[in-house]
C-alpha cells in the first residue's frame, strides 16, 4: 500500500514517513504540493496525508487536483495541519478530504485512521472483484 504525503515542515514529514514505514507502507513524500501532484502522477499512489499550509501549492490545491482527475477521484485523503480550526476542517471536507487530523497528532491516532483508509481501500476491491 503507497502512501503519498505532503508537508513542507521537516519535522512533521519525516515523523509520518516514520510512523507509516514502520507499520509497512511504501511511502513517497515531498516538501510540497506541486512536487507532490507531479510524484502522483508519474507514480501514482494508493492514498495521501497531505498538509494544507504548503508553497507552490497548498493542500486544498492539490486535494482539487486529485479529485477532478479520474485515476486518482477516489483516493483516499487525510488532512494533516495546523489549521485546526472547525472553518478549516469543513473546507477540507468540502474540498473533498476523507479525514482530517489537527497537528500536533497522537502517532496511534494517525495510523488508526490511516488503517481506517485502508481498510476503504481493500474492501472496495473485494467489492469488486
């Protein structure tokens, strides 16, 4: 299971890719959300932790992108920011997020609902098949 992140904080992006690599998920990551919208499509990816407050392109910018373009419309993304506050959440909801995580997080609180995710992910492929 890929796991595409996006954070331009040093700090927050080698915590995730530390908490999702030790729980076995291949993770690609990048400082920003253009570096991250070109991985994603040269890559592609199973789904995105994506900050909000990022250059280039912010977040919501990139969760706009992965939501009008038919290989990626149905990933599943979690937002991970500063930005706590319920006018932002609803903005990530609106734009599309299927989760929405406040930094600082609990690192148990984050691959729970990264599994949460997963779990999506696989049971729409068993749907499937």
């Amino acid at each position: 299971m890929k796991v595409l992140v996006a954070d331009d904080n040093d700090n927050f992006r080698s915590l995730v890719i530390e908490i999702l690599t030790d729980a076995g998920y291949e993770v690609a990551a990048e400082i920003n959300g253009l570096l991250a919208w070109n991985r994603l499509q040269a890559e592609g990816a199973d789904m995105a932790v994506l900050d909000v407050n990022m250059p280039e392109m912010d977040g919501f910018e990139l969760l706009k992108h992965i939501r009008t373009d038919d290989r990626f419309k149905n990933m599943p993304v979690l937002m991970l920011t500063i930005r706590a506050f319920a006018d932002d959440q609803l903005q990530g909801y609106e734009t599309g997020a299927d989760d929405y995580l406040a930094k600082p997080f609990n690192n148990d609180i984050l691959l729970a609902r990264v599994k949460v995710l997963e779990r999506r992910i696989l049971n729409k492929q068993y749907k499937q098949e």
